[in-house]
C-alpha cells in the first residue's frame, strides 16, 4: 500500500497552493529526504516535511501523484535545519517550501537523480604511466588526499588585553554576544580563536562566519585558511556566496552538510546552509542593512543567527564597530532601560595603539561654488601623494552625474519606465536607470526644444575620479611617476575578478586615491591610507526614513577606520590620519558625535528619539506592498484589505496600527506601480498573530475580479526602509 509524503516545494506564498503538497510514495521517506515530484506539466525539487498535526482528509476518489524519485546520496536534512526553515517561513509570511527550497544550491534544484549520482561519484583513478619503484612509493595515490602526518601547529598571535578579556568571556558565558569594537581594534582575531576554541572542544563542530558584502569574502576566506587548513585539510573551510558558479555553490553546500567543512564563511544566504553539529555563528559587521534580504522572503540573516543559535545550542557573535540600534538596545542592561538579552563586550581600542583618524568638517557653504572638492581637501591630498601614503575619497552615488538636464526647457533625463532619472555615465556615454536598467545613448541635443547644451546635474563617482585625475596629473609621487587615481564601484567591478584585481592593486601600493562607494567603506584592512573623505553625505540627514541618519553614521565611521590601520606606517611617514567631511550642516549632531568618535552619545540620542516617536526598537513593524499596472489599483487592493480585516473583525487587529496606504517613494519601478502600506504594534507577537490571521484574506482578495490588475503583493516583516 502506498505512503503519503507530505513534500515542501517551491510554491510562493501568494500562489495560495499550500505550504504542503501530499504525493505518493512507495516507502516511507524520513523528514529532510531530497525528491523530485511532479507539479502540473513540471517536475520540481521537494523536500519531505513531517506531515501536519491534523492532515486533512484525502477527497475520496482522488489519487495522488507518485514521487517520481529520491535523490541518490545525500542524507535527509536534519530537524535543526527544517525548524529554521519553519520558522523563517512564519515569521517571514512565506511558504515552507519557498523558504525550503531556495536555500538549497540551485544547481541541486535542476539537477535529475542520474546527474546528482554521477555528481557524487568518486572520482577515476588517473591512468598508470610507467614510472620507477622510488616514484611510485613516493607518490600519493590518486584517491586519497595528502594529509600531515601530525596535526600542524595553529600560529600563536598573542593577544591584546582587551581580546583576552573579550576571548575569555566568550569561552565563560553563553551568549548571544554584542562584540563592541573600534575600527582595527581586532575583531577578527578574536573570531578565529573563537572558532578555534570550539573545533578543538568538538573534533566534529562546525562554525558559521558572516560577513554583509560578498567582496569581504576572499580575504576572509585567506586568513581562516591559513589558520585552519593545516589542521583540518583544504576542505575544511568553504564559502557560500551568489558570486560562485551553480557547481561551487553546490560543492560547499555538500561539504557542510556532510561535515567535511568544519567552517563556513559567507553573506546571508549561508544562514541556510546545511551544518548538523553547528556550534558558533558569527555576524561580522552585523549592523550592516545587506543581511536584510530585499527580494522574495525578505528575511534578516542577522535576526536568524540570533534564532538558530539558540536553537541549536550554539554560541552567537554579533560584531561591529557601529552595531545597529536594535543590537544596542538588546545588549543595554534592563536597569538602563535596554532589553538585556544580549552580552555586550567592548575593545574600544586599536590594536598596536594606532589612533582614530582626526575627523575635519568642510564648510562647503565656506567654499567656492559649484566646487567638487574644497581646496584645503585637495591640498591633503596631493601631499599624502607626495609623501606616498593613499587617500580613499567616498561618495555613495555611481555613475558620473544622477541626471542630465537641459536649462531652456527645463527637460531631464528621466527613464520612461520608472519615476526615477536616468544615470549619465560619461564613459560610455550612456543614461541608465539604476532601477530598471534602462540604458540609451546620450541624445545630442535636448529632445525637448533641441538645445545641444544639455548639463549635468549633482555628482557621482565618475566624476571624481575625472576631476581627481585633472587635479593631480602634474603631482608625483616619491618615486617620481605621476599620481595614480583609480575607481571601485558597481561599473568597474562588473567583470569576473576585476574587484580582486584592484582590492591588490590597493593593497600593493599600486594606487595613490581610491575613489569609491560604501562597497570599499567597511571591512577592508588597507594599511597605507591615511586619509578618507565624504564629498556628499548631506542627503541622508534630510531623508524622510527615520533610520537614514544612523546608516549614515555607521558608513562614516565604518569609512573612517579605514584611515591610519597600521601605526608604524602613519608615524613612518610622520603624518596623522584624518576623516575629512564636506559638509553644508556642519553643526548637525551626526557630525558632531563622529567628530568624537562617539557611538554611544549618537546610539542614546538616536533610541531616544525613537522612543518618544514609538519606533523600532521600541515599536514592530510591517509593510504590505502591491503592485499593479496603476496607482489606483495598487493603492486600492491595501485599502480592500484593511477594510476586509475590519469585516472580519479579525484577531489582534485592536493592537495592530494600520496606516492608510501611500505610493512608494520610487513609485513607478518597469511601468509597474507601487503602493505601500504600514502596519504597527507595540507587541511582536500581536502583530504576526495578526499577519497570520490576515493571510487567507489577502490570498482571497488577490482573485477578486476588481483586483486583477494587481501583479504581486507581498508582506516585509521588520522592513529596513520605508
């Protein structure tokens, strides 16, 4: 008699099929088991979940489709695993399946059973040539990897008193942990021992490492090597990022799961990954907004570290020289009115006593106008050039100019899909939405009134790098070459290992000023710049989104610790690292916290604020958003579903604030609009009790006839901007 198995599969949550699906199966399949099942006409990649606590009875009549096969070779996943999925898909208002299934390697999801088992297959021995005796005993054979004999030493680092306290914390208390340092007070060391101790505790452990961006990967990735491979093998440490290829994903993917990988290092989709014997994760960087996936299941990687660790028993190390304000006030003492769920441990200085760099402000309303850089900036520079030392010049805006303009008609280059401008980039002179990608050539004249002088408006890292290049062509470096500028943004790091090639050009010396964007602002150790500048941080203190100011200060002060890493070079060439701030609002209370260096004064000020206003983390949030071919019907569909809630008088919704819903601030993104609304509580738990309440509502509205013109709707639990 056939079994039923309840199967995962990738079926969105607004497709309203079902969290599961019920195949037929001729055995019993354990939880976690890797399938193929048919759905309509295709045939998709499932996973077999415990089946509901009260399994709603088959229609009589009905057969159910068969599991077309298991999948060779891999063992099922484990609960661990499948209770993260689970709650990631409640707490996240998305299917099981989606969750599931897109955290597998997506090479596992198109791959048939006969491709998977030639995958996993060992490889053929290479072929016999004829050698002597004394080669052949020498040689390792083919199938077996080459091994030390005895375990390799881990190099001895010694620590600085404030790691060894923070170290022996670690070792001492449970967590979860606020790791509290400066730029280059050694976070990372700290790290490695951490996950040393618990390798060495367990000889089957295995340990997470985070980090926000995927080019912080490599150089991570370098150090953990060189620390544990000689112990553990080549295999031990692996990396999970987007940047790999299908089939590298899926071979760290295995490894982990199999627990030939002892550490994982990766961005937020390793949250995912497949450990059984997990022991510590750590969220380097953990402020930072890329944990927050902005596509699909829009999960936090960082608040799901949090949750698994707990789950799992494991040891959580949340680190940043600017924690995020949620992180500070979990780790603020309750007495301090903080939530205390977190142990803070601060290594406020640097390591080889290498000072913060000095932070300057520029008046710009003191400066010429219209000036890209302020004459006293450009002196700094040119004589950290002359002396040999690097600056790093910071602008948060790609592209040569945001808009293009025409000054007798008024014209602008805005993108015909989007209610967004159109990008001048001067090199290949082209307009593209940073949107849409839309991108056409430059018109010659104004396609309005005919005008040929058509002007660009505002700045961008192209045209830094120009006007450096123009300003410093006649300088020279120690050597006697000229001064070299270079550019690292989302242009110029388009091809395959072009960010690596530049990141060692910098590290080499090779380049004089690095122009940038927040990509190169955070995580990487450049020893020779002494000098950083903002040109154009002032938009962020205007933003209508409460939070703008703190991502401000967090990329300022991640940015400013790139300057003066290494002591003995900055008092080598006698100089002094410096933060410099061109400005327009120089007496604003951002600038002033991070001319101190003071986190803690900006942190206070910033909670306080938000709790007179009842705002995170003081308050719970959620955004329903549609999107529709118009604004009425986008806007339409949210209000339908307030006015649905209402009706029903669903539960919790007297502890739920619903905002009336308003167009998104880029409201027209592919000719398809975008409507928004925000939902409020003072109670985490009211208000997903209350979202869970409202999802049948929301799927049935979706296939009224009134509504549908609505393309997608979705729900972003904790939304990171609004």
């Amino acid at each position: 008699m056939p079994h039923i198995a309840h199967i995962a599969v990738q079926t969105p949550a607004h497709s309203a099929v079902g969290e599961l699906l019920s195949y037929a199966s001729e055995e019993v399949l354990p939880p976690g088991t890797l399938v193929r099942v048919p759905l309509g006409r295709r045939e998709l990649l499932g996973v077999v979940w415990e089946p509901p606590a009260a399994p709603a009875p088959l229609p009589e009549g009905l057969e159910l489709r068969s599991v077309a096969c298991v999948l060779p070779g891999i063992a099922p996943l484990d609960a661990g695993w499948r209770r993260l999925v689970a709650f990631a898909a409640h707490y996240y208002q998305r299917s099981v399946g989606e969750i599931a299934v897109t955290a597998l390697p997506p090479q596992l999801r198109d791959m048939t059973a006969e491709q998977l088992a030639r995958r996993l297959a060992p490889p053929k021995p290479a072929r016999k040539s004829r050698k002597s005796k004394a080669e052949t005993e020498t040689e390792p054979q083919a199938c077996e990897p080459v091994r030390p004999q005895q375990p390799a030493a881990i190099p001895s680092i010694a620590l600085s008193a404030e790691q060894a306290s923070v170290f022996s914390q670690i070792e001492q208390n449970p967590g979860p942990f606020l790791l509290y340092g400066s730029t280059g007070s050694g976070k990372t060391e700290v790290y490695l021992r951490a996950v040393q101790a618990v390798l060495e505790a367990n000889p089957q452990a295995q340990a997470l490492v985070m980090v926000p961006e995927i080019n912080l990967t490599p150089q991570l990735e370098e150090r953990f090597t060189a620390r544990f491979a000689p112990l553990y093998g080549a295999e031990a440490v692996v990396s999970m990022h987007s940047g790999m290829t299908n089939p590298q994903r899926l071979k760290s993917w295995l490894a982990a799961h199999t627990g030939r990988a002892r550490i994982v290092l990766g961005t937020r989709m390793a949250i995912f990954a497949s450990l059984p014997r997990l022991a510590l994760i750590v969220v380097d960087e953990e402020h930072d907004a890329s944990y927050k996936q902005q596509e699909g299941a829009r999960y936090s990687a960082r608040d799901l570290a949090v949750w698994r660790g707990r789950d799992a028993g494991a040891k959580v190390i949340l680190g940043s020289a600017t924690p995020s304000l949620e992180s500070w006030h979990a780790s603020s003492p309750t007495a301090e009115g903080g939530a205390g769920r977190y142990l803070r441990l601060a290594m406020p200085g640097r390591i080889g006593a290498a000072a913060l760099p000095r932070v300057r402000l520029v008046d710009m309303t003191q400066q010429p106008r219209k000036a890209v850089f302020s004459p006293p900036l450009l002196e700094a520079i040119t004589a950290r050039v002359q002396r040999g030392e690097q600056s790093l010049v910071l602008l948060n805006r790609r592209g040569f100019a945001p808009v293009l303009f025409c000054a007798d008609c008024g014209w602008k280059s805005d993108c015909p899909h989007c209610s967004a401008h159109q990008v001048f980039h001067k090199g290949d002179r082209t307009l593209r939405c940073h949107h849409c990608g839309f991108t056409q050539r430059v018109p010659f004249a104004c396609p309005s009134c005919g005008n040929p002088d058509i002007l660009p408006l505002g700045k961008g890292t192209e045209q830094l790098e120009e006007e450096l290049e123009r300003v410093l062509r006649n300088v020279q470096r120690p050597d006697g070459n000229p001064a070299r500028v270079a550019r690292i943004d989302a242009d110029t790091t388009r091809a395959k290992g072009a960010l690596q090639e530049q990141l060692a050009a910098m590290h080499a010396g090779d380049i004089d000023v690095l122009v940038g964007t927040q990509m190169v602002a955070k995580g990487h150790d450049f020893r020779r710049i002494t000098l950083v500048a903002a040109v154009q941080p002032d938009s962020a203190l205007y933003s209508s989104d409460y939070r703008a100011p703190e991502r401000l200060f967090c990329l300022l002060m991640q940015a400013a610790g790139r300057a003066g890493r290494d002591a003995g070079y900055v008092a080598a060439q006698g100089s002094r690292a410096e933060m410099w701030i061109q400005t327009h609002d120089p007496a604003n209370p951002v600038y002033a916290a991070l001319q101190k260096h003071d986190y803690e004064a900006f942190a206070a000020r910033q909670l306080q604020e938000r709790q007179d206003a009842g705002m995170p983390p003081y308050a719970f949030q959620a955004i329903v958003r549609a999107d529709a071919r118009t604004q009425e019907a986008a806007q339409a569909f949210l209000n339908a579903a307030t006015q649905a809630a209402r009706d029903a008088q669903l539960p919790w919704l007297d502890e739920v604030f619903i905002y009336p819903p308003i167009p998104m601030a880029v409201q027209r993104v592919a000719n398809v609009e975008r409507a928004q609304m925000l939902l409020e509580a003072t109670s985490r738990g009211a208000l997903l009790r209350f979202l869970n309440h409202w999802q049948p509502w929301l799927h049935w509205l979706r296939g009224q006839g009134e509504h549908r013109a609505i393309v997608r709707w979705l729900v972003d639990v904790d939304p990171l901007s609004i």
